[in-house]
C-alpha cells in the first residue's frame, strides 16, 4: 500500500487568508440621529450637552464609527468635536458605518503587506472565513496581488476559482 501524499500541502500556492489582517478589538458606533431635535436638527446646545455627559472612557481601546443614520444636515464640527473626545480612549476612529470601519481598518492593513512575498507564486485568496469581510477588500487584495502573482485564484487550494495567470 502507497504512502497518502498531500500534495496541496506541498504545492508553491500561497493561501492568503484576509481574516488575519482584521485587527483584534471591539467595534463601536455612535450615531448621531439620537441627538437631533425633531429626529432632523442638530442644535449646538443640546449637542454640546450630550458631549459633556457622556462618559468617553467607555470608547476605551475600541475601534469606532461615527455617523448619522437618518436624512438630516448635520454641520462638520459635531463629527468633529466627537473625535476630540473619542480621540483620548479609541483605538481609531472613522467616519461612517460599523461596515466603512471595516473596510478601512482592513485597507490600512493591505497597506502594510509586503507583496513581494507573491511574486511569480501561484496565490489562491481564501473564500469562507469566520468573519465578515467587505467585498471591496476582496476586490482591492486582488488589484494588489495580480501585479506579482504568477496565477491568482478565489476559494481553497482543493477547489479554486481562476481568476488570473500571468501570459
């Protein structure tokens, strides 16, 4: 009986798993529709208030997201006097969605890879993961890749779709 070879594992492919970019830490948002008036103006005032009471310590080491979720006009200075407080306690803020965080915190992250790790290498980007990735982040790792990989595929090592092959 013939020794049981993987012969995946041996392969020259390079899985590149966009989870282990995610950086570690809590998620937060605030959302400044509670602080309009009438659910439609933001008065300085009572906005000035709601910085004052709010304990930004909570925001410690978290990663967070401010934004407004309904149609309202909401001057620039309310975002970013919510970033003067935020800016002591979070790990990093943003503007926009608990989504448009993600989507910068993993491209802050394909800005520190070294590509040349996939240069003439045949790379496969891993598809199932355990978190939620963006799309645009699938969509930007392999804009990045295709200019060094030999041969850039989507999905396991066992079962690949292509995407490029250098001619």
């Amino acid at each position: 009986m013939s020794e049981i070879v993987n012969r995946i594992a041996q392969s020259p492919i390079i899985t590149f798993k966009l989870e282990e970019l995610s950086p570690v830490g809590e998620r937060a948002e605030i959302d400044i529709r509670d602080q309009l008036f009438m659910g439609q103006i933001l008065r300085e005032k009572d906005f000035r208030a709601y910085i004052k009471e709010q304990d930004w310590a909570a925001f410690e080491g978290k990663y967070v997201a401010i934004f407004c979720s309904v149609d309202a006009i909401i001057p620039i200075w309310a975002y970013m006097l919510l970033a003067v407080e935020l800016e002591p306690y979070a790990k990093h803020i943003t503007f926009g969605t608990l989504e448009d965080l993600e989507k910068e915190l993993f491209l802050r992250e394909l800005d520190k890879l070294d590509y040349t790790q996939f240069q003439d290498r045949p790379v496969v980007i891993k598809g199932c993961s355990d978190i939620k990735i963006p799309e645009g982040i699938y969509v930007e790792a392999t804009r990045r890749i295709k200019s060094f990989a030999k041969k850039l595929s989507y999905g396991e090592p066992c079962s690949t779709v292509p995407l490029y092959k250098r001619k």
